[in-house]
C-alpha cells in the first residue's frame, strides 16, 4: 500500500502541466499557512511583505513560489462575455514597447478633438463605459437610432483622419 501511495504522488507531481521544484512547492505551502494564521489573526489579506516577515523567505521568493504553484491559462481563456461577444485574454496582449501602437494612439486622440461633445460623450459611454445604444438613448435624450446614426458618423470621422 505504501508503494502505490507513493507512486500516485510521485504520478501528480511530476505529470502536473508545468514542472514546479519540491522546495518551490514547500515554499508556497509555508506562504499560504502563514497568510491563512495571518487572515485568521488580523481579519484582512496580508501583504506580500509581511507573509515574507511571518516566514523568514525573501520578497521575492515569496512572489515566485505563490506564482509557481498556480495553474497556467490558456490564451483563448475567455475574462468576460456578455451577449455572445467574448473578450479573450490574447485581445488584452500587446506589446506597449511598439513605436506604431504610440503613433496610432496620437492619432486617435488628434481624430477625437475634431469630434463635437456629444458624438465624444456618446462614444465614451459606448467603448468607455459599455453601455448599450438604448442606454446611451436614455441617458441623453434621444432616441436609439439617433444614437447608431451619431454614432456610426463619429466613428467614420475617426476612421477618415486615421
């Protein structure tokens, strides 16, 4: 019995998807006993400094060891759906380091101040803030085709200077 123990921990622990060290693992179950003693003492989250004071390891250690011992995601993991239209985590990559992406985001914001303020207040609560046509509608004081039809203008304005 012993031996076949062993061998279905030895089995997760080494088919797991990423390959963690044992002192990497032991080091992240150190760091979670101490944050559940700290939560359990003091009602609230502790930070990362002090689960490394409440174990003696370094901060960055601590970081590393919590990291490693979480599971990976995959890219195409949708973060939000609502109405059919996922948002994925591989929409939310980018690389800010881009030369092009900064010169598109001067652009956009030189095409947006020829917009009047209201095709600018009706795209901020559109993209910004995710409301829907009818919302936008309401808020403001007109009707949902009025909103597609300004909005629709606005966006052709951008498109035309970008």
């Amino acid at each position: 019995m012993p031996m076949i123990l062993g061998e279905i921990k030895r089995y997760m622990r080494d088919f797991r998807p990423i390959r963690v060290s044992r002192s990497m693992r032991d080091l992240a179950y150190k760091a979670m006993q101490a944050k559940e003693s700290f939560i359990a003492k003091h009602q609230r989250e502790p930070s990362i400094d002090e689960i490394a004071e409440l174990t003696g390891e370094k901060r960055a250690d601590i970081v590393t060891a919590l990291e490693s011992i979480t599971d990976p995601v995959s890219i195409y993991e949708p973060v939000y759906t609502e109405g059919g239209d996922a948002l994925y985590i591989v929409d939310q990559i980018c690389d800010s380091n881009d030369d092009k992406s900064w010169l598109e985001e001067l652009n956009l914001k030189e095409a947006l101040k020829t917009l009047k303020d209201r095709e600018k207040n009706i795209l901020f609560l559109r993209f910004y803030k995710g409301h829907t046509q009818m919302e936008v509608a309401k808020e403001i004081g007109i009707s949902q085709a009025q909103v597609s039809r300004l909005e629709k203008n606005a966006l052709d304005k951008i498109k035309s200077q970008l």
